[in-house]
C-alpha cells in the first residue's frame, strides 16, 4: 500500500508509524475486510501514482486528486474527502506594495478610463453647442481641444467658470456636467479608498483573480500546478509545501496556492507567526483511494468508503482533526 506525508491526511510519525486522516480510513477498511497489507512511503505524489498504474504497489492512500489526466492510467475509489484550492498570503505585507498593486491594477484604469470617457463625450456636446457662438470653443481641432480640457477641469471643479459656455443650452449641459461629476469624483474616491483599506487590512490577495497581478507559488507536479496551468495564471514551483511556504514568509512569492486543508494544517503548525491562508476558496478537488486498471479491490472498496465517509466515526474524524466535517 504505497502512501506519501501530507499532513493532516498522511502523517508519519518519529518511530515510523503513519497516522492521520486517510491512514485511519484506510486501517478503518481493511479491519473490517480483512486485509492484510504494509504501507510503503513514496517522496511524491507522480511516484505514488505510477507505482500503483505499473502494479508495484496495489493500491495507494494519501491526499491524492482525483483528476481526467490520472484516470487515464489508474482507477479511483469513490472520493473519501471534497475539498477545494486554498491561498496563503504573507501576514505582514508593506503597504507602500500593496497601495502600488492597487494604483496599477487593471480596475484601476478602467475607471480613469470610463471617466475621461465621459468627460470627451460631454466636451464633444459643449463644442457642438458653443462652437458657433462662442469664441474660445470656435474653429476645428483648436475649439474641440478647448471643448475637452474645460468638461476635464470642470469635472475635477478646478477653474470651472474660465472660458465656460455662454449659451443657455451649453450652459445647461455644463450644469449637468458639474453636477453629475461632483458624483462620479465621490464614487471613485470612495472605490479606490475602499481598495486601499482592504488591500491594507487583508493584503494584496484575496481570492483567485487577485493572483494575475501577484507572484505566486505551487508545488511542482501536483493537481494544484495543472489547475493553474490550464487558467494560463503564471507561478514559480516548488519541490513541497514547506519550501513554497518558506519562500512566502522571505517574501519571494506574494501567494502560494495548494489544497485548502493541507495548506491550512501546515500553516498553522509551522508559519502561524509568517503566513496566513484567506478564508476564500477555489476549485472542486476531491481525495480517494488509487488502485490499478481493472482491480479486482474496486467493487469492494467503493462500497467500504462509502459505508465509511456516511458513519458517524467520519464525521467525528473530520472534526477532531479539520474542526470541521466535509465529505463528497
């Protein structure tokens, strides 16, 4: 039975004995059918899996995804565990980067953008009133420049009464104009405090969008980096949690992305004082049990797990440990 350390799932203890979430289910299993078996460690999850497809191991237990890309060449139980992609984000983030981030961030030109817009558009109708009866809006390019730089100025309400329009229409339109502008300049003030607060309370990072605009961290192989392969999101690998976790805390990465209970666990048994993981989520991932093509195990060990993940001594399981109780 071949197994791989992902705490709280797979824990190997100091004498060499494996403990956790997955082991007790699996020991849970074979008690109650009889099986003998030895647990074998691997060093990652591909060595696991291709163990099992090249029949050296006869089955596989740890915190393993089950993926398309992996049920091409083995087979899964029904899923023991459902859980999703958690985010871990340094505690402590400078602020002068996080007020940066939220200065050039994409919905941070979009609203300059939509705002010029409307200031041209309304430059454009005071040029198409103004420019046959007033001097300084008169003439081609030079009156529509005119036009533009006095709707800008008076939507910022700096200098509006220089060179304003001096027909009732245009001076209607710029009524209009300052008025809704007044609005448009409270709104966006208040957005982008709003931004800056959050950003500065909860750091750069918040849910799974927020990861195109920092550097971000997953382990190399795994379910995690094939997911944010497939979303074209860019990330640097890393061999284990521990060492993407330690180069969140140095401040080489801004995010390092992993499954939420096994990113949770680590975090909070070893970089509680460095890191924190969000309280969003992404993803649907679920864990079960790794067999070979065909197993003459399956039938059996579907209808163990199910009759497992349905007692009351999952439930109690997954409490105890997680401090919650999630199951397919």
């Amino acid at each position: 039975m071949a197994t791989k350390a992902a705490p709280p799932f797979a824990i190997r203890q100091s004498d060499g004995s494996w403990s956790g979430i997955s082991i007790a289910l699996w020991k849970r299993i074979a008690d109650r059918e009889h099986l003998r078996f030895r647990l074998v460690e691997t060093q990652s999850v591909p060595d696991l899996l291709d163990g099992v497809a090249n029949g050296t191991f006869d089955a596989g237990v740890a915190a393993v995804t089950v993926t398309a890309a992996r049920a091409r060449s083995i087979d899964f139980t029904q899923p023991f565990y459902s859980t999703g992609l958690g985010i871990a984000v340094p505690i402590n983030e400078n602020p002068w980067v996080s007020i940066g981030r939220a200065l050039l961030s994409f919905g941070f030109f979009q609203a300059v953008g939509v705002l010029l817009s409307f200031a041209l558009a309304v430059g454009f109708v005071i040029w198409m009133l103004e420019r046959r009866k007033t001097e300084h809006f008169g003439g081609g390019a030079k009156g529509l420049g005119s036009s533009f730089w006095w709707s800008t100025m008076a939507m910022t309400q700096a200098g509006a009464a220089h060179n304003a329009p001096a027909t009732l229409p245009g001076r209607i339109v710029a009524m209009g104009w300052m008025i809704a502008s007044v609005i448009a300049i409270a709104v966006f003030t208040a957005g982008i405090t709003s931004t800056l607060t959050r950003r500065g309370l909860e750091g750069a990072v918040h849910g799974f969008n927020d990861l195109r605009s920092v550097r971000v961290g997953a382990v190399a192989n795994s379910a995690t980096s094939d997911y944010l392969g497939r979303h074209r999101l860019s990330f640097r690998t890393f061999p284990d949690i521990q060492s993407g976790l330690s180069a969140l805390g140095a401040g080489k990465i801004d995010a390092f992305v992993h499954d939420k209970p096994l990113l949770t666990w680590m975090v909070r048994n070893d970089f509680s004082g460095s890191v924190r993981v969000v309280e969003t989520s992404f993803s649907s991932e679920s864990y079960a049990i790794v067999l070979p093509r065909n197993s003459a195990l399956r039938p059996m060990l579907d209808l163990a797990v199910l009759d497992q993940v349905e007692s009351d001594w999952w439930q109690q399981t997954l409490f105890e440990t997680l401090g919650t109780a999630r199951s397919p």
